[in-house]
C-alpha cells in the first residue's frame, strides 16, 4: 500500500454534481478552501454541539494555535457566541473535557490602558472578518488591529498590523495562569511553561519569541493566578513575530525555529502550510454532492487528521527524540502523544492505517515504548496517561495495524504486554490494566452494581480479548 494512496470515493448521499473553481496546486483543486476550521464550535457544556475549537497548525502538529474565547482553563476554548477574542494560544488540548495544558497567549493591544488578566481583557470581533482555513488564521478586531497566524509543526509565524492612530502598540504574553517564566535577551523573549507531572515530576513547554521590529520595552505583569510579560512597538507597527516551543530545551526550541521556519517571511509559511494540507487532504478525492457537502467532508478529514499529535522533535543529525513524560527521561525515536484509544480506536485508527501506513508504523512502535516506559500500555494520554475511560483498546490499535500489515512490532513483547494488562489493576482509572479483571475471568463477565461500568467493562474486554485472539493467531503465536 503506497503512503500516497488516493481513495477514490463516490457518495451515494451527494445528489448533484459541483463544479470546482479553486486554486490550482498541481491537481487543480484547493482542498483547504473547503475546510472552516470553527465548525462544530457553536457548542457549550450544557448542550453540546461539537466541542471543538479552531485548532490551526500542520498535520498532527506538536502543538495547534487557536484563538481564544474564553477564560484561561476553560475547555470551551472557543466558541461561536462569544463576541470578544482573549487571544492566540498554543494548545494541545484533545477535547473541552480534559482541557489544556502547556499554553503560551498572544494578545495584541494598543493606547495606555493595557487590560492584562483573560478575565477582563478581550477584543470585540465579527465572524466575517475572520478566516479560518486548516494553515492559517486571521482576524481583524473591531479597533482595527488585525492578527494572522501560520503555525509549522513546532513554530508560529505571527503577523499583526497596529492601526496608525497614534497610540502605543503592545503585544502581551500570557503564561495561562500556570507556573513559569518569561524573560527577554535582547530581541528576544525565552520561557517556559511548567507541566506538573505524576509524583512532583516535572515536564515544561520551552519557548522562544522573535520580532522581527524592536520592541521598545518589556514588562512583567501578574494580575490574581495570572501572569506574563508585554512588549511595546510603534503605533501602526506591522511586526511578524516567530514563536517557537519544545519539551526538551531552549537549545531544541532554537532548533525548531531555525529548521522550521528560518528566514522565511509570514506568507511564505503561510503557503508551504497550504500546500502541506492540500496534499493530505487530497488523497481522499470525493465527487459529485453539494458545496455544504464537500465543506462538511473535508473539515472533517481536516480534524481527523489533528490527533495523536507528534510528542517528538528532531535533534541536530535530524533524528527524531523526545522527552518522555512517562519516565522523564530523553530517548531516541517517535512519540506520540494527545488522544484517547477508546474515542478513537473504531475509526480513526483504521482511516490511519489506510492514509498513513508508515506514520502508524511509528505510532505502534511508540504504544510499546510508553508500555516499557510506563509498565502499562497507554489507555488516554494528555501528555501523561491518565487511564481513562474503559478497555483495553491498545490491543485493537495494535492488531488492525498488524492485520493491514504495518508490522514495526515485536509480536511477543505485544502479547506479553497485553497479558499483563488484563491480569492486573494499575493505579489510577479504569482503563490502565482492567478493572474488574478477577470476576471477568471466573464469571465470564464484570458484575453490576459490584463494579462500575459492569456491563460496557464486559462487552469491551471481550473485543479486545477477540483482538489479541487474532493478531496472537495472525503472529503465529499460540499465548491467547
């Protein structure tokens, strides 16, 4: 199976044809003019409608970049109500119910009266004068400030035009309210954001920020639990600001900026993003259906194609290594982070193992190594797993990969690690070892109301037991 392979689907549901009068990028369509990454935000807690956010970046980037609605730590990062924006943070935030982690905001303002904390600062904006596309984002305030954003896979272009009015522009950071720090080195801003880990261990987001205009000064502010730093330009300044992030150092952060963005201006990010996603998207080809149809289809493919996110970065020799939140240790090879096997494991996994083979290699590659890091195989990971949820899903992942023969693991050190699984209990929620597993194995079943969950418990270890039976059966082994 070619890692290029285009599926050609035709929808029985589409009822017209549509003509395509898109920008040509060598195939004569534009797939990301189909994409609007705020559908589905037109939600909230008490009724949900989508729970996402326009989320922009590279394909399972490291880290996405959204504008920001609402308050710091709110998991309804953006929504299609709100009438302000608060900011643009960097974010990994997998859904509204497990919130975020690792954030830095950007917050563009001008005149004296700055307003630091999220809770009172905000930009009245309109939908209309937003552009939400899968590579960029841009947005004119009603004041006139106007801010586009161009992620990379670890990097930020930035670029915002102050009105010439004669007041001071200024560009507030925001650590999110987490512990850090934010400090400048001539024309540049260094920080980091602290992740608290299990047991007191420690995992911090580092970044770098770039201006390509001096900025004037820069302050310090802290206002309740939050806190961050400004920097002041000339009134009417159009600054391109470059931010980059790692996990593992300021050194890797510099790295990341050097490789991924360098001396390349706004626009020229802009359209590599561009073509990056045209790419991907267009290997799934749909024809025939309506406008709303195809805009619906593609910006589903667009978030589809978010998560597991890459937890990896590439070193000097451009080898891939990580800082493992596992084990807090730095290792060689890929990683990936920021997804939940029991949302995802129907069908997002077996769409990647068709779009993607050699990306999945190293992801069931990475499912051993957290499992050799961890002792348990990962169950919902954000960035450390929390066990979540119910199953013991790694098994499916790994058995439908192996089954569509993208076999980069050792098929004994799998089933070892799955029998451990279901004979144990690890700490924490369900879904890390199983739950209930005694009774499974001498009734044939989990009992309710003697255990929670007892009867999805139930029916979801019998599928992944069937799993293991036949990717056990498919190695040639005989331990299940």
């Amino acid at each position: 199976m070619r890692h290029t392979l285009k599926a050609i689907i035709s929808a029985a549901l589409f009822l017209s044809s549509v003509p395509f009068l898109h920008a040509d990028d060598g195939t004569g369509r534009d797939y990301t003019s189909y994409v609007d990454t705020r559908m589905g935000t037109d939600s909230r807690p008490e009724l949900s409608h989508g729970n996402t956010y326009p989320g922009t970046g590279r394909p399972f980037g490291v880290h996405l970049w959204s504008p920001q609605t609402g308050i710091n730590g709110d998991g309804w990062k953006y929504t299609w109500k709100a009438e302000a924006i608060k900011g643009f943070t960097l974010s990994h935030q997998c859904s509204p119910w497990t919130n975020d982690y690792g954030c830095l905001s950007l917050f563009p303002q001008t005149g004296d009266s700055l307003r630091y904390s999220s809770l009172k600062r905000g930009a009245p904006f309109r939908h209309r004068d937003e552009t939400a596309l899968p590579h960029c984002y841009s947005v004119t305030f009603r004041n006139g400030i106007r801010t586009e954003m161009a992620p990379t896979d670890r990097c930020c272009s930035f670029r915002i035009t102050f009105p010439d009015n004669g007041e001071k522009a200024t560009l507030l950071f925001d650590l999110t309210g987490r512990q850090g720090e934010i400090k400048a080195e001539k024309n540049m801003l260094k920080g980091y954001i602290l992740i608290g880990g299990p047991e007191g261990r420690e995992l911090k987001n580092y970044f770098i920020i770039k201006c390509d205009r001096h900025f004037r000064d820069f302050t310090l502010w802290e206002e309740g639990s939050e806190s961050g730093a400004t920097v002041t330009f000339s009134p009417g300044e159009k600054v391109e600001v470059k931010i980059a992030a790692s996990y593992i150092s300021y050194g890797q952060a510099e790295l990341n900026l050097k490789r991924e963005i360098g001396n390349r201006n706004f626009d020229q990010v802009k359209e590599e993003g561009r073509q990056v996603w045209n790419s991907l998207l267009g290997r799934i080809e749909v024809s025939g259906g309506r406008e709303e149809d195809m805009k619906t289809f593609y910006t589903c493919l667009y978030r589809a194609n978010q998560n597991s996110r890459m937890f990896y970065e590439l070193d000097g020799n451009d080898d891939p290594v990580y800082f493992s939140p596992y084990d807090f240790r730095i290792h060689h090879g890929y990683m990936y982070n920021d997804n939940g096997f029991w949302d995802a494991f129907r069908a997002q996994f077996p769409l990647f193992n068709i779009l993607h083979p050699t990306r999945q290699g190293r992801l069931m590659t990475s499912i051993m190594d957290i499992y050799d890091q961890m002792g348990w195989l990962p169950a919902w990971s954000q960035p450390f797993d929390n066990g979540g949820m119910t199953g013991n899903h790694a098994i499916s992942i790994l058995a439908d990969a192996w089954a569509k023969g993208i076999r980069t693991v050792d098929p004994g050190h799998v089933l070892e690690a799955y029998i451990h699984e279901i004979t144990h209990k690890g700490p924490g929620e369900l879904s890390r070892g199983r739950y209930g597993h005694e009774e499974y194995w001498e009734k044939g079943y989990v009992p309710y109301p003697e255990h929670i969950h007892g009867s999805t418990l139930t029916l979801e270890y019998a599928y992944d037991d069937w799993c293991g039976m036949l990717f056990a059966r498919e190695a040639g082994d005989t331990l299940l």
